[in-house]
C-alpha cells in the first residue's frame, strides 16, 4: 500500500515535451487501484478513489508527471527541489496477518530530491534521469511521530512520441529502495506481545528494501485524460523479508484512471520537461 497516493498523482499527470502549454490546468476524475495491504503482504485492496488532475508549471512550484514539489534550482541538466510522498492508514482488524496488531497509520514523506538528465533526444520528446529523492517519513494521525528516513534512486525514462500509439505518453522508472530500521520496524517489526504461534516476536533491520518496476501509459485528449499503471515489486533481499508479515517476496500492482479537464490558464508558459 505504501506510496499509494504518488502512484495516483502520477497517473493523473501527463508526460510533456518542449511546448507552450498553460500554466495551469485542473480538473478530477475517479482512480482505480489494486494494491497489496502493504508491501510484501498477501492480502491485497481495491480503491476506487477521487483523482485530482492539477497540472502547474511555474517557477518555484510545479505539477507535472514527476509529482507535486518545490524547485529550489533548475537548469539544463539538474534540477533540485523538495518531495512529497505517502501512505493511506492500514486496519489490522480487515488483515489476517496483522490480527491483533496496532494498526498502521497514514504516513507521510518529505524531504529534497535532486534530479540528472543523462540523455535527451534532440526534441526532448525521450530523455532519461537519474533521480535521487531522500524523505523523512512520519504518521499523520494523533501526534506525529518520526519513523526514519527513505532513500529511492531510480532511473525515469519517458517517451512522448510512440510511433505505434501516436498521442500516448510512456514512462519506465526502475531502482531500488533504502531504508533506516525504524522505517522498517514500523511496518515489519512484530513485538513479543504481539507474537503468537504462527506470528513470532520478530525486529527488522536498516538498508535494503527492495525494487520497483513501473511501467505508466496516459493519454490527454482535449477535454479528458486516460492513464494506467503496472508496478513489480521485489523484496528478495530486503532486510525485513524474513518478517513473518512478509507472505510474498514478488507481485504486481495496477492501476486505472480517467479524469476531466474542468480549466486551464489563458496564460501561456514554455515547459521543458
């Protein structure tokens, strides 16, 4: 379930090449999202849920493909600013797994995120970056706690000139994930009270948390955006894949969404993404 709702923001964002286009535009639409309960459990969820379409290209602040974040510097080939990521609340009460566990609360994630263009076609319609985002992470219900610190690198590759599917926007991003062991104990960790026969008393290490694989294919017609995604996700290795709440080390994860453009900005801006 983690990064839930950056999968959906991604979704609802489209891919875009050096073009004029409005400095903003908004609108909504509904997400449809099959997700294990979290990652490495063998109960998934389905969510049907708002999908907000906000896209802003300005200077300091921007809303693109990429996510929602600040830029506190840009140039040709590196970018840096802040991002934003999340998890929805989890009730161990609907998870046989988590039976009798405190529940998992809504987290949040925020922290700088440097970003390297390594390749570019000349039409920047294709280009290739490295990206380096590095969060605190803490729970968003009650008084908030810290619960450590994320690191994801990962290579991002789009495509927004598909010979095959004129129109369609394609993304790739693929890396692993790191992770301090408060990070991993929130989610992993079983304490001695909480143990029981087929659930023992259980406490996860820092580092490796596994990989993701996502493939993401949108489309903006003029007054609507369609958009899909597939994720693959890796734990084998993962300093916690011998925690008894890890049922399957590999899965997959998908998404679809529609959502209708409502206005845009009559100003006009020159987005290089």
């Amino acid at each position: 379930m983690k990064r839930l709702l950056p999968v959906l923001l991604a979704m609802a964002l489209p891919a875009a090449a050096a073009a004029e286009k409005p400095l903003w535009e908004v609108g909504a639409g509904v997400g449809v999202v099959s997700l294990p309960s979290w990652r490495g459990a063998d109960e998934s969820r389905n969510y049907l849920l708002p999908l907000p379409y906000f896209v802003y290209h300005g200077k300091f602040f921007r809303a693109d493909r990429r996510g929602v974040r600040g830029v506190l510097f840009d140039s040709d080939r590196v970018e840096l600013g802040i991002s934003v990521s999340g998890s929805p609340p989890v009730g161990s009460a609907r998870n046989s797994a988590r039976a009798g566990m405190d529940d998992l609360r809504a987290t949040g994630e925020i922290g700088p995120q440097l970003d390297l263009t390594l390749w570019r076609s000349a039409s920047h319609a294709r280009n290739l970056k490295l990206i380096l985002p590095l969060r605190a992470a803490f729970t968003l219900t009650g008084s908030p706690d810290p619960i450590g610190w994320v690191f994801s690198p990962a290579l991002n590759f789009d495509v927004t000139d598909m010979a095959a599917l004129p129109g369609w926007n394609l993304g790739l991003r693929s890396g692993p994930i790191f992770a301090t062991r408060r990070q991993h104990a929130y989610f992993y960790d079983v304490a001695p009270s909480e143990a029981t026969a087929t659930r023992p008393a259980y406490q996860a290490g820092g580092g490796y948390s596994g990989t993701q694989f996502i493939a993401a294919l949108s489309k903006r017609f003029p007054r609507y955006w369609v958009g899909g995604y597939l994720r693959y996700d890796s734990l084998a290795g993962a300093a916690f894949d011998d925690s008894p709440l890890v049922a399957q080390q590999r899965y997959l994860a998908a998404g679809l969404g529609v959502a209708w453009v409502i206005g845009e900005s009559a100003t006009r801006v020159t987005v290089d993404d």
